[in-house]
C-alpha cells in the first residue's frame, strides 16, 4: 500500500513562501504551528545568516567585491530553489546550508 502524504493548506504554502523573504512571519501568524511552515522558516533563517556572513565578507579589501559577486549568485540560486520548493510543496533542505537550518528549534 501506498502511503499518501498530506498536502499543506494553501495558505501554508504561501507562509512558506513568504518564509524564503522574510522568515520571521509566519512566527507571527497562526501558520507558525504548520511543521511545513516551520521547516521552510527555519530555511529561511539559515539563508538570512547566510547573507549576513556574505554581507560582513564584503568589507574584505580587495576580495570583498570578489565574494560579494559569487557569493550573491549562490545566495540567490540558493534563495530560489526554496520558494521553488515551497511551492512545489516539498520539504527538501538547501544545498550546502540546508543541514544547519534543521538544527533550529522554532
């Protein structure tokens, strides 16, 4: 027999959008008991860390504007494969950071 997973409510799906823009709200909507929410919140966290550490690297003389390129293409690559996973319903971590993301408790 097949198991059938659960499809997040519309509504959940769009909070977890949103998660990947600003990952702090769904924590302030009833969404935040959804796990679906919960993980892409998490997701979002960890790329929001992310972008500080990138944004902090830029005032590397020299190598900052360097970093600050290919680390803003990976970041969006990155930013993209989860709003595409959010809206494809899927709970799948981000390449490279994803793990860290998971360790939150939220």
């Amino acid at each position: 027999m097949v198991e059938e997973k659960s499809q997040p409510e519309e509504k959940n799906v769009a909070m977890a959008i949103v998660a990947y823009i600003l990952f702090f709200v769904p924590l302030l909507t009833e969404a935040r008991k959804d796990p679906f929410v919960k993980y892409h919140v998490k997701q979002g966290l960890i790329l929001f860390i992310a972008a500080f550490i990138l944004c902090v690297l830029t005032w590397i003389p020299i190598a900052g504007p360097i970093i600050f390129l290919f680390g803003g293409i990976i970041l969006f690559i990155l930013w993209l494969i989860g709003v595409l996973n959010a809206a494809a319903s899927k709970k799948e971590s981000l390449p490279l950071i994803g793990k860290f993301g998971e360790r939150f408790k939220i």
